[in-house]
C-alpha cells in the first residue's frame, strides 16, 4: 500500500510524504516494511527512492489490507478504479491459525482524488472521469 500524508516526527518540517508499506522476507522470515520519501510532483514513471525501512510486525502475525467503496463491498485490491476506497480495513491475522486478532480496524479515507489528478491539467475533470480522461484530452480523445 502506498499513499500520500504529512509528515509526522520530531524536528519534522512541514510538507508531504510517500509511504509504502510492504511485506518482505529477510532473514527472519516474513516481515511488514514501512518506508517513506518527502513528496513531490513527479513524472508517473519516475522510480520512487524509499529510505528508511523500518519493521513494523513479523511473522507469525499478518497484516492484510482490504477496501470499500461507497458500495461496502469488500475486495482485496483497489486498481484501476476511478475512485479510491472509501473505507480500508486493515486485519491483523496470527499466521499459524489465520484468526483474525481483535487489534483490527478499519479507516475512513478522507481524500477522494487519485495522486494522478495533482498534475492534471483539468483536476476536477480528472477527478471524475479518472486520471486516464485527462491523458485523453491531451491526445484529443475526449473534447
């Protein structure tokens, strides 16, 4: 899971930040990452230079993500949809029995605009028609 918030941490400046989170082997065994950049418009191919991985939860515990649209209709990807999820549930699961623990949640998402949409020429366009519908009025494809 990747996303957009502002920076958080002692002596932090103002601004934005890239997280990812991911799930990784090393050594120990399967483990959740967390990494981050500072925030800036970029090209959509522009390879995104993490730092600062830090473990958040190893086997035998899972996190496992899932998300909603307005719909509440649970799915366990969220690509290629004009919106993002309303909702993210994120469970915590013992990976030995698959029992989901009782520190599990779920997250309103407060942002209903794709990152794409930041570097549209017509934003709110973008925004509902998708980042696609921009790049298509660039290549005259939509009027």
């Amino acid at each position: 899971m990747t996303f957009v918030r502002t920076v958080v941490g002692p002596n932090a400046k103002p601004g934005l930040d890239i997280v990812r989170l991911t799930e990784r082997n090393d050594e120990q065994g399967l483990a959740m990452v967390r990494e981050h950049a500072p925030f800036t418009p970029m090209p959509a191919d522009t390879q995104l230079r993490l730092r600062d991985p830090v473990v958040l939860i190893r086997s035998p515990l899972r996190v496992v993500f899932s998300y909603a649209g307005l719909d509440q209709v649970w799915q366990t990807e969220w690509r290629g949809q004009l919106q993002l999820p309303a909702i993210i549930r994120i469970a915590i699961r013992d990976g030995a029995t698959g029992r989901v623990l009782n520190v599990s949640s779920a997250a309103i998402v407060h942002i209903s605009a794709p990152a794409e949409c930041v570097r549209a020429k017509d934003p709110q366009g973008c925004i509902t028609g998708g980042p696609q519908a921009d790049d298509q009025k660039k290549e005259g494809g939509i009027p």
